[in-house]
C-alpha cells in the first residue's frame, strides 16, 4: 500500500512539473502581418521633389531582397527616385511605416500616397510593368 501511495504522489509531482514547464515554455513566433503603409511623407526620403517615388524596405538577412532592389534601381530616373531603405541603417523608417515584413515595395506620388505596392518577391518585370504606366502618365 505504501508503494502504491508513493507512486501515486511520483505521478502527480511529475504531472506538475510537466505543467509548469509547459507554462513557461514562450509562445512560438509568429510572423509579420506584413504591414504595407498607404501614405508616406516623401520628406522622409530622398528626391522628396521627384513625381514619384519607389521605395524598397529591406533587410541584410532577407535572401529575397537582393532580387527585388536589384529591379527597383534599375527604375531611377527624373521622375522616380529609387531608395533603398534597410532595416540596420534605416531602423527609425521601419518602425515609423510599421514595416514587420521584409521585401515591401511600394510607388508613392508626389504627396505621399502610395499607388502601387508590392509584398514579398517579385517577379522579373514585374514592378516595371505594375509602375510604368503611373510614372509615365504623368
């Protein structure tokens, strides 16, 4: 009878401390709502005077980034000013636009409102062909 007491209390210890580091244990991660803002300040970016302006938000550490600046500088010209802005240097910039995701790109005109916008990769020509018509037009 007493062993059987004891394995029982063993048992219901055990039970315990498996619910207590379970409890501690934190929450997985989740990702980024991948946040696209719809309204800049261009002041807040270079050749705030441009027409338009193309912005590519970016990290070091995003393999996918490298291809979309690659086809977003490609683009500058005197009616689209082209930036690169990276999360290390340009931390003040993602915080203020809510940036939590990593390729955004977005075409804002000449008073800040963004006009097209792309989340994540893209395809080859695929922002050429989603902004020329804005930039040209105007």
């Amino acid at each position: 009878m007493e062993r059987l007491l004891l394995a029982l209390i063993i048992g219901a210890l055990a039970v315990a401390v498996a619910a207590l580091i379970q409890r501690r244990r934190p929450d997985a991660p989740t990702g980024g709502s991948g946040h696209v803002p719809m309204q800049v300040d261009r002041r807040d970016f270079a050749r705030p005077d441009a027409p338009f302006a193309l912005l590519v938000f970016t990290s070091a550490t995003c393999a996918s980034c490298a291809g979309v600046w690659k086809q977003a500088s490609a683009l500058a010209g005197d009616r689209l000013s082209v930036q690169q802005i990276e999360v290390a240097a340009h931390l003040d910039l993602h915080e203020r636009y809510r940036i939590d995701a990593v390729p955004v790109t977005v075409l804002a005109d000449a008073n800040g409102v963004v006009r097209r916008w792309f989340l994540g990769p893209t395809a080859r020509g695929e922002i050429a062909d989603a902004i020329d018509p804005l930039v040209t037009a105007s």
